[in-house]
C-alpha cells in the first residue's frame, strides 16, 4: 500500500469497500440464520436455503401486478435477438421429446 511514504488512495478506498461489502454480507446472512432457527426449520437444506437467498428483497407493491416493466424477465434472450417464437418451438418440441 505504501510506497517511499506514498498513500495509494484508491487501493485503500477498494480494500475498504470489500471490507464494508464483506461485514454487510455476514450481518446479513446472520439475520438469516438466527431467523431460520427461529422459524424451527424441517432441515438442513431449508436453513441454508433462507440463508442463501438471504441477499434478496421482497417484492414492492407496484413490481407484482400491474406495475409497469422496464427490464424484460429474460434479458439474455433480447442480447441475442430470440424472438417469442423461437423461444415457444424450443419449449414445445422439447416437450414433445420427453413425454
């Protein structure tokens, strides 16, 4: 970090931001967990389950119904271009060969 008595600024400000991202993240999982085992979960998979979603946030009101969409569900489908029906032939001729 230091250099003949050179403060790299912006290393230091990287390695507090991973510093704050890391503590964030184990206050958070914590939570998780004491609220898994609160909730008496059936098993294993369940508590780790609770803890690894853990980083996600409930739904507004507005995102549920009716709200307006800005970003499509699927965005890796719009980068290469599939269109909707290429995307329903996939699904229904990979129906066809299961079944």
């Amino acid at each position: 970090m230091e250099r003949n008595n050179i403060i790299d600024f912006k290393a230091l400000e990287k390695e507090l931001q991973a510093a704050l991202a890391a503590d964030e993240k184990y206050k958070r999982e914590n939570a998780a967990k004491f609220r898994a085992v609160e909730q008496k979960v059936a098993s294993y998979e369940e508590f780790r389950g609770i803890v690894l979603a853990s980083h996600l946030k409930p739904l507004e009101r507005k995102d549920k119904i009716g709200g307006k969409r800005t970003v499509p569900w699927n965005c890796h489908t719009t980068q290469r271009g599939t269109s909707q029906e290429e995307a329903t032939e996939i699904s229904q001729s990979s129906w066809e060969n299961s079944g």
